[in-house]
C-alpha cells in the first residue's frame, strides 16, 4: 500500500493542459474519495474505475484510496482520466510494476467491462507530450493511428486496462508503424469543374485572383447567375496541404471529435458551407466550455456563406474581428481561449430581397427595401472583403455555346504558381499568402510608379475608400501581378484591382 502518481493530459479549447493524477492507498475507512476541481463526469470515474479494475480479475482492498488530480485550479472535465486513475490506483497497491509509468502519459476512458474507450484531441495532447520529453504515450486502441501521425515519441495503443497492465511487466509487444508519411497533400479530383459553368469568364477572373493571394470574395447578382455553382468549385484550385499545414488542421477537428479513426490525417483544405440561420457560437465558437466554430474548422480553407444578408446582424458583425486578426479570442470566468481562424471568406447574395435590382423591368422591390437589404451588411463588414465582383444573368448564346473557358485544372495550375511566388517573397517571414500582409510588408511588396499613385488617387476619392479598402486593393494588386509573372505592380494590375471595388459605390453608394 503507498503512493503513486501518474501524467495524463486534457484539451481545453484548443490547448493542452497536462494533469498529475494522485493516488494514495492506506489504513482507515473503506472509501474512493476523488479531489482536484472535478467535473460531475470526472467525479463518476471512480465506479468506473473501481467496476473495470474489479471485471479484469483484481481485487481493491477495503482500504481508503484518495485520489487528488492536480492542479487543482485548472477545472477537469470529460472522460479521459477514467485510465490514468486507474494505473495510478493500480500502481498504489503494488498490483503492477512502477518503472515505465514514471515516463508514460495515460489517456482514456474506461468501460464497466475494463475496456479503453476512445477520447477526443488525441493529436494535440501526443504533440505536447513529444515537446515535454515524454517516451511513452499509453492511448486507446482506436485512437492509435492518430497518435502515431506525431512521430519520434512511443505510442503504445491499448483497447483494455488487462494490456496496460501487461505493458507495464513488458509483456505487451508495442505493434503499428508511423502512419505519417512525408508528402505534399493534394486535393482529391472531384466531380465538379469550372467548366461546367457557362460564360461569366469575368467572375472566374475574380474567383481565380481570390484563390491566388487568399483573398475574402464577395459574389453578388440575380438568382441562376451561377454565384453558389462558382463558390462550391473553389476547392476543385485550391492548392495542396504541406504536412505542416495538415496536422495544423488535423488538430483542430482531432479536438472538436470530427476526424475519422481509420484515416485521421486531414489532406484537402476545408470547406465550410454554413446555413444563415446559425447562431453566433456556432459561427465563431463558444458556450460555456469554449468549443472550436466554423470559423475555425475552416482554418486553412473556405468559410462559404451563401445568402448572405439572411444572416443576423449580430452574427455576421462578429466575423469582423477574426477577419481581421485571423484568429477568435474567447473570455471565460475560467480563462481566456484562442482559436486559430486564417480562412478565405467567400460570401454570395442579391441585391435586393426578389433578387433582380437594378433591373427594374423585373425588380418591384421599393428604395426603402433595397436601401434595408444592401444595409444589412455594414460597410465595416464590406471593407474587410478584398473582391466584390458582380455576377451577371447569363445570357442564352453562353448557355447554347460549347464552353471553351477556364477550366480547374487550368486555374489550379495557375494559383498554385502564384502561391510559390508569393511563398518565396515570404520566405523571411510569417506570412505566406498576399492577404496575410501588413501595413508593414504592404508598403514593401507593394510598391507603385508615379503613374500607379496617381491612379491609386483617383480612385480614392471617387470611390470614397477608406484606409483599410486601400491597403487591400493594394494586395489584391500584388495577385494580379503575380498571375502575370510580373515583380512590379503596373497600372493595369491596379485597374483590374479597383475595379474589383467597383460594386462598392454602385450598391452602398450615396445614393443609399
């Protein structure tokens, strides 16, 4: 009888908090007392653990067994501990060997039956275990090929408390190969293409420079112009995942239980469609216990929000600050969470609520409608996209024509080149896309002639830019040249980029 503890480790948000579980076994009363700022689950792991212990064929003595999870400010919640405190109890009483625990961190949930149940951010807690020196990582059975994507750290997959204790005497062979494998993630050929989208060359112009320097897009036009058909095709150019970036990704969904257990690695850039009837915890993340939104899991990928002013106002007003600073911060009375959020928002709506303004043969909507419609997305909101591009009905020749256009392949080819121009550009720095610069690399990477300043003049005081819309056509310029091959920024680029801008004036102009 005496005193063990063992390491496990929980995620809190996104973060890994590691835990020392404490298990003391002596003379007194019968009793499992559980202490540490306990959860009501974490509280209920003692029948779990005292049943499991028990169904693998080991007898707890009528002893008072203290088990302390610490620290104690940090509050534990879920179901991973049920394994640690049943090793550390396991150990207390002399029941298996302590060498290897000492270098081991435990996770997982226990059965009646002492099996070893599944957890969610298995990725994570692997990673940080690697960062703390850890040898050992003792982790479900069905999380294994999810552990082993970190590589240079021992994961030992178990599906019963039995096989714990066998590993513990070593007589539990360690079986499975890293699963990770050194390559550069490519998308997955679907079954959409560009090509299927008859004309409206002009706003897969604006969709391939968006794609390129990962650029927020905003489409805007008449019912069946084809707005969500051009959104849903993005994934079919986007570029591939480096390794980096897919267990970046694969985090994220390994905390929010949304990865598969037989091929856990995330190898194709997300892309979240949302419903405009979400709510703002969805969007952005939250509740109580802080959980990752869809702003979040698009990480890395698309945020594609289609009708857009059918959102409500408070829930599209909150994407201003992740827009921004790429990332979510949350303030909960037990502590502060960042989510990471670097997406490319694409959003899509009409122009008034029947969908046909300014044509007024077919528009019966009044000034007041259009006027509260269009109001709904704030100019704040507007000059956080970098490409607004207005997308016209289609007309009956382009429908009846054999589409000789771009196609995704061809775009893909094209965004991917342009990436690499601007990977080496950023090669010193944190940066990797045209959309991520600062002021800072802006006024670097982005310079003009005298012809392009002037130009740049005239087009803010015409179109009544604001700083920020400033800056981003800027950027949106710097795509363009990069398309093109071109190290400066000439006139015709800054053209194209202002005229992205052009749709500004014309829907949230003065006249409105």
């Amino acid at each position: 009888m005496g005193y063990f503890t063992v390491l496990s480790a929980t995620v809190q948000g996104l973060q890994t908090e590691f835990v020392r579980v404490e298990a003391d076994v002596s003379n007194g009363l019968p009793v499992f007392h559980m202490v540490g700022y306990l959860s009501s689950e974490v509280k209920e792991a003692s029948e779990r653990v005292r049943t499991a212990i028990r169904n693998m064929g080991c007898t707890i003595p009528a002893k008072r067994i203290v088990v302390n999870l610490s620290p104690a400010y940090v509050k534990k919640r879920g179901t991973s501990y049920d394994l640690p405190i049943a090793v550390a109890v396991l150990a207390s009483l002399n029941a298996i060997p302590a060498g290897r625990l000492r270098e081991t961190l435990f996770v997982g949930e226990l059965g009646l039956n002492g099996e070893v149940q599944a957890v969610d951010g298995i990725l994570s807690i692997v990673h940080e275990a690697k960062k703390r020196g850890i040898k050992y990582c003792v982790i479900p059975k069905k999380n294994e090929k999810e552990g082993r994507l970190i590589q240079d750290i021992e994961i030992v997959g178990v599906s019963h408390l039995k096989e714990v204790c066998e590993w513990a005497k070593g007589n539990f062979v360690i079986k499975g190969q890293d699963f990770l494998e050194k390559r550069i993630h490519v998308p997955k050929e679907g079954n959409i293409d560009y090509s299927d989208i008859q004309g409206q060359e002009t706003v897969k112009r604006a969709t391939l420079v968006a794609v390129a320097g990962n650029h927020n897009l905003l489409y805007i036009g008449p019912p069946g112009a084809g707005k969500t058909m051009m959104a849903k095709r993005i994934p079919s150019i986007l570029p591939g995942l480096s390794l980096e970036e897919s267990l970046e990704i694969t985090k994220i969904y390994s905390a929010a239980g949304l990865i598969e257990n037989e091929d856990p690695l995330i190898t194709i850039r997300p892309f979240r469609e949302v419903h405009h009837s979400i709510t703002r915890a969805a969007l952005i993340g939250g509740g109580s216990i802080p959980r990752p939104g869809e702003v979040t899991l698009a990480h890395g990928g698309v945020l594609f929000l289609d009708e857009l002013p059918e959102l409500q106002r408070n829930v599209l007003e909150s994407l201003r600050q992740p827009l921004e600073e790429h990332c979510v911060r949350l303030i909960r009375n037990n502590g502060a969470y960042c989510f990471p959020a670097d997406f490319m928002l694409v959003a899509a709506m009409n122009p008034c609520p029947c969908g046909y303004y300014p044509d007024r043969n077919r528009c019966n909507c009044s000034v007041n409608q259009v006027q509260n419609y269009i109001g709904k997305i704030s100019r704040p909101f507007l000059d956080r996209l970098d490409i607004c591009i207005e997308a016209p009905k289609v007309e009956y020749d382009s429908l009846i024509m054999k589409n000789n256009g771009s196609t995704s392949a061809k775009m893909r080819e094209m965004v991917i080149q342009a990436r690499e121009r601007q990977l080496e550009r950023f090669s010193d720095r944190s940066i990797s896309t045209n959309s991520q610069m600062a002021k800072e690399e802006t006024e670097t990477f982005c310079m003009l002639n005298r012809n392009g300043k002037r130009l740049m003049r005239q087009a803010y005081d015409s179109l009544h830019l604001t700083a920020r819309s400033y800056y981003k056509i800027l950027k949106v310029a710097r795509t363009i040249a990069d398309l093109d091959e071109e190290d400066k920024i000439s006139e015709i680029h800054i053209s194209e980029a202002i005229g992205y801008r052009m749709i500004d004036e014309k829907y949230w102009g003065k006249e409105y």
